[in-house]
C-alpha cells in the first residue's frame, strides 16, 4: 500500500503523495479543488513521437537523461508515446500499433524503469486533446506564427500543411501542462515550444485562476546531435541516422561515414571539434578523460578522424551492447509491454481528469451535477 502524507497549511490540505489521487478526511477526492494535490517530488515530463526506430540522436538527446532521472529517483516521472502528435505528418495507421509497441520497448530497453515512472501512450489519456481545445481560447495566434517548427514542417510536407501541424505546439502544452509539470527535459529545438507552454500557462492563470505552474526546461548534457551528414538534426526522415537497435557492424560502418570538421583534412591538421558531430557524440558517451584528450589531440592535429571514429564506436557500441540485450528479450514478450502501457495510461488518465477537474471549475464550464462545480 502506499504511504502518504496530508498536511494542513493556511486552511488548505496539501496531500503529498506520488501518482495517486487520494480522498481526504471529509471524503471527497481532493484532486477536485484547484492547487490541492500536490506530488512530494518535482513532475518531470516529456515524450517521443512513435516514428519507428529510435536512433542515436534520441537516446543521447532525451532517453539516457531520462533514464538517469528515474534512476536518481529525485522525480515524479512521466514518459509518453505522442501518437497524437504522430498523425499531424503523413503516415500509415496500420503500422501505427507496431510503431508504438517498438517505442515503448526502446524506451524500456533504454533503461526507463517503468516501475519508477509512467511510461504511456498519449491517446491512452484523451484529456490531454480535450485540454489541448480549452488552452486554445487562451493562445495567440500571432504566437503560433512565430513557431519556427511550423515553417520547417510545412515546408518538408507542402501536400500536407494541416490545422494540426500548426495547433501542434498548444496540444504539446496540453501534455506537459495536464500533469503540472515543472520540469521539462528538451532537446534545444523544442525550447520555443516550450516557452510558449509557460505562456499559455501564465495566460490561463491569469484569465482564470492559478491551475498550472510554469514548466522549466531540463537541457541535456548533448541537447543537438546532428545527422551523420553534419547538415541537419539526426533525423529518420533524412536517413541520417544511427539505429539505437542497429547491429555492432552496421554501427561501425555509418560512423566511418559520419561528417566531421570538413577544415580537417587529414592527420596532422588541426581540428576544431567544437563544430564536429562525432566529438559531441564523444562528449555524450566517453570518459571525461578521454573527451578531454580527444579534444587536445585534434586541436593539434595529432589525432586523425579514422580513430577518432573508431573510438567512438568501441565506446558506443559498449553502450549499446545491453540496451540491445533488453530490447531483444522484450520483443519475445510484447505482453509484458502491453501491459506496461495499459498501467500506465491507467494511472496517467487519473491525474490528468483531476487537472481537468480543476480547468472546468476554474472555467466554469460544470455544475454540480459532476461532484464539482465552479460555484464551491
Ligand atoms: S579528430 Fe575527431 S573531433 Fe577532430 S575533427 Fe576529426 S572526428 Fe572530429
């Protein structure tokens, strides 16, 4: 059974408890008043879209931080698989089941315990779009012209620049808001998102009442890995990537031909490994010694880009080594990752209908007949 604590503070009472919707004293489910229930550690948030084959850009950039968060275990965590977010770019439904069920697995096999955390599936939690419609009313549309994903995106699918694609930004505000989050973990790219979800939440508060606190951004140590072209983010759409599945051979193979200082033509010449994508993968996953004498050696041009290379990959492909492992005994029991993100959308759509609880008081959009009402 879980154990939790109430405490009573300037006439209000503060359950402090994880990932629970309690019952006070008098009876009723205290999620329902808005700014009562309050988690004992800081609410971490963030997700993945299932795109199908995660790569080396997502584990450095968000899995291997997220999985160190569960495992300092200083968080409330939430994980989440944005199909959603998914449909607004042209794809198949029919693989969609399988693309979800290989997200899950990485995200496991990536060392997200999901006995920690939340792992779930954002259509699992249809608030999150109910939400997402509500904060709507408060977002400026001048606000969402700036967002500078929405040009990229619109200029990679012109056949098809749908409503979704530029509502994007507030439905991702939906997620993180939903579940009060104040901590983010985000790749650079989506700082702007983010800023805009902290000012829909101001907006919100503002016009409303206090609902939501304002989410703050949680850098990676390598927020940006660029694709093995070195022109753009490592993306699977642009066939720039590295697998985070890929087998040891193939691994080696793509790093040889990844992009470096293109100043760095060949041994003797300095580098400059402040612009290459390999010493940021190095700075991700060797040792602080080793990233410290890798950058002397190619400044000086004592190192070549051969072996520079290949001890990236020694120490990548260790890495890699179990990750690979779990995977591999989770895709011969899919049922175990059924059930992790049956649990997990279970216990995610509780907290994310007390959020809404508190946005219909606070919008006056309920009467009594729901157990609430904006008049109490
Ligand atoms: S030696 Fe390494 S860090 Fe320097 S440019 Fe070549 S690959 Fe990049």
């Amino acid at each position: 059974m879980k154990s939790y604590r109430v405490a009573i503070r300037g006439g209000q009472v503060r359950a402090l408890a994880r990932g629970v919707l309690l019952r006070s004293c008098l009876g009723g489910p205290l999620g329902l008043t808005p700014g009562i229930v309050m988690a004992d550690k800081p609410i971490i948030l963030s997700g993945m879209q299932p795109t199908g084959g995660l790569h080396i850009g997502n584990y450095l950039g968000a899995l291997k931080q997220w999985a160190t968060l569960v495992r300092e275990d200083q968080h409330d965590a939430l994980f989440c698989i944005v199909d959603a977010h998914a449909i607004t770019i042209p794809y198949e439904p029919e693989k969609m089941p399988g693309l979800v069920l290989d997200a899950a697995t990485s995200y496991i096999a990536a060392g997200i315990d999901p006995d920690q955390c939340t792992i779930f599936l954002q259509s699992d939690v249809p608030e999150h779009m109910e939400l997402a419609w509500y904060l709507s009313a408060v977002t400026a549309l001048g606000d969402l012209h700036r967002m500078t994903q929405f040009k990229e995106k619109s200029d990679q699918h012109k056949e098809n620049v749908n409503a979704g694609l530029f509502t994007y930004p507030v439905l991702q505000a939906a997620d993180i808001l939903i579940y009060k989050a104040n901590l983010v973990p985000v790749g650079d790219d989506q700082k702007q998102h983010l800023e805009l979800a902290r000012e829909i939440a101001r907006r919100f508060n503002t016009r409303f009442t206090n609902v939501f606190p304002e989410p703050q951004a949680k850098l990676s140590r390598t927020p940006r890995i660029m694709g093995l072209d070195g022109k753009s983010k490592m993306s699977k759409s642009k066939g720039n990537t590295i697998g985070l599945l890929d087998a040891p051979k193939t691994i080696e193979k793509r790093l040889k031909s990844a992009f470096t200082d293109e100043k760095k033509l060949r041994l003797g010449d300095p580098g400059r490994p402040e612009v290459c994508n390999v010493f940021t993968m190095h700075t991700a996953l060797s040792p602080t010694d080793q990233i410290d004498t890798i950058r002397a050696d190619c400044q000086s041009g004592a190192l070549g880009c051969g072996d520079c290379k290949k001890a990236l990959s020694t120490v990548m492909l260790a890495e890699l080594e179990p990750i690979r492992a779990r995977a591999d005994e989770l895709n011969g029991n899919p049922k175990r990752v059924l059930e992790v993100l049956k649990d997990g959308g279970a216990r995610a759509r509780k907290r994310a209908q007390a959020t809404m609880a508190d946005v219909h008081t606070a919008m006056g959009l309920t009467t009594d007949h729901r157990g609430y009402s904006s008049r109490s």
